[in-house]
C-alpha cells in the first residue's frame, strides 16, 4: 500500500533513465503509454494502492474535529483525497512525464511486435483483469511508481489559509495545495491566485490575486479597480465598509504603472487585505506558486468539516 505520507511529503529520489532505443521502436511503446494515461486507467491504479482510509484518519487526528468523523464523512474525504492526488500526481506532473516512464517500462518488458498488438487490441485488453496491459500496469505502480512519486510530488506543496485576506474565495482553515512549478515555464496571468514572501526582514507569506501585470497602469477610484483605464469586474471581490473620501489608499490609488518583472496584488476582502495598495507591487522573484485545489478546510470556530468546500479547483 502506497502510504498517504509517501504521497504528501517529498523526499530524494534517483530519476530513471530510459534504455537507449531508436526513434521508431519507441512509437509503439508511446502509443500504448498515451492510452494508458489518457484514460485515466494510470491514474485509477494508482490510486487503488493509496491508503485513504489511512489519509482520512490522519485529517481527523490533525484537525481537532469537535465530533469523529461518521462513516459517510470518509467517503467524502476519500473523493476529496482522490481529487487531490490527481491534481499533484498528474495535472502538475511536468508534460509528458507518466507517458515517457510508463514507455520506458514497457521497452524493458516487451517487444516492438508485442506493443504494437496491445496497442491494436486495447480496448479488449483493459476489459481483461488477466491481461497483459493490466500485469504491467500494475508492475509498474509496484516497481516503478515509488521512485517517480518524490519527483512530481516536489512540484507541490500544501498549504493552510490563515486569515480573511481572501474571503470569500478562501476561507481561514481551507487547506489548499499551492503549484510550486507553476510559473517556471509561463509568467503569472491576471486572476491568478498567489502565495508570495514579502521581500523584508521578516519575510512574512501572503496569499493574494494578481491584477495587474508588468507595464499594467493600475487605479483605484471608490474601490472600483481599472486596468489601462478599463473598469475590471470582479465577481469573486468583497466589500464590506462603504468608499473612503480621496486620499485613502484603500479605496482610491494611482494611476500607477507596474514596474518590469513586478506584479499589482489584492485581496478579495478588499477592506481586510493588506496588499499591493499598501505594500506596493511585488516582484516574480517573491513569488512561491500558484493555489489551484482546496482539498480539506475545518471552520476555526465551530472545528467542523466545511464539506461543501472540499474537492474544487481555486479560482
């Protein structure tokens, strides 16, 4: 069994290196990999040796609930917890990733002729408990599967939302899991959801909404947000006091122009967030990732399950 700490916490890993084939046998071997991950029958058997059971029992020792959890509470968590895994495991897995090992296990397995008949009988094969396609499935998840889990797990972290900056997108007590990788390859885009270390001697972590991007001008007028003279909507923001006079920075700012390589943040709780409009705009460099998946989240007050909130993507 694929213990829930093994798939929560990273650890060192050595990554395996592909046999050296040439460029034609490793179509057939591809092809059959593509398949596997597309349909999602990777996944699945990875998570048929997950212990939910156990990850649920966790939550509920961690969490100081203020009642046990009942029988139909861990199917719940167990959706959630299947929800999660696919997110960290594979939605943020680098491209290609489970296709290019899955491939390499099944060149040290079989033949250019036995992958290409599996890949023209596969829809018949994966309707077989004894085929061949699930025995190396499920070999694969056994011997491969432990090594390759710290490499994608390293890609992400979780992450427990402290405070109503971000009500009522996130909520104190959500827990949520943060893209470490998100912005290696592509910049941050506007409405994005952001965790960031303040660039001071305390290096205190913020959670906030990018909108504004580098060369961005951004104002404030009444608590209404324009982006290069355009009203923004925003659905997702709360207001809970009425417009400030002029010279409140809270409610009325700029116009400013976003510096190069720097971003214009703010909370959705505009009257309780403590962003860009006090702390100026903050550089990609301070950026830790992208908050994508809430997967747990425990009411600070009443320490009950917010059940309505697990298992979704952050927007």
């Amino acid at each position: 069994m694929i213990a829930c700490g093994v798939l929560w916490v990273g650890c060192s890993s050595v990554p395996v290196t592909a046999p050296d084939r040439d460029q034609e046998p490793m179509n057939a071997f591809q092809r059959l990999a593509a398949l596997e991950v597309s349909s999602d029958r990777l996944y699945q058997a990875v998570m048929d040796q997950a212990d939910a059971v156990g990850y649920s029992h966790q939550l509920e020792m961690q969490s100081d609930l203020a009642d046990p959890l009942q029988p139909a509470d861990f199917t719940r968590i167990k959706q959630s917890f299947e929800g999660s895994l696919k997110v960290m495991l594979f939605d943020l897995a680098p491209a290609n990733f489970w296709e290019q090992h899955l491939a390499e296990h099944y060149t040290e397995t079989l033949s250019l002729e036995e992958a290409r008949a599996l890949v023209d009988d596969y829809e018949h094969q994966v309707l077989n408990s004894l085929s061949r396609v699930q025995d190396l499935r499920k070999s694969f998840v056994t011997d491969r599967l432990p090594d390759l889990l710290p490499v994608v797990r390293a890609r992400s972290q979780s992450f427990e939302i402290s405070n109503v900056t971000m009500v009522p997108t996130l909520l104190p007590g959500d827990q949520v899991i943060l893209n470490r990788s998100a912005y290696q390859a592509v910049t941050p885009q506007r409405g994005n959801i952001i965790l960031y270390r303040y660039p001071d001697e305390e290096g205190k972590l913020f959670v906030h909404r990018v909108v504004g991007l580098p060369g961005d001008q951004i104002e404030i007028r009444r608590q209404v947000l324009l982006v290069n003279d355009e009203p923004v909507s925003e659905p997702y923001a709360q207001h809970t006091d009425p417009p400030m006079e002029r010279g409140n920075v809270r409610d009325h700012l700029g116009p400013i122009i976003v510096p190069p390589e720097s971003y214009f943040l703010l909370g959705d709780n505009r009257e309780e967030s403590m962003d860009s409009r006090f702390l100026g705009t903050i550089s990609r460099a301070s950026i830790l990732g992208q908050i994508v998946f809430l997967y747990w989240s425990v009411d600070p007050n009443t320490r009950s399950p917010r059940w309505e909130r697990l298992n979704q993507p952050v927007h």
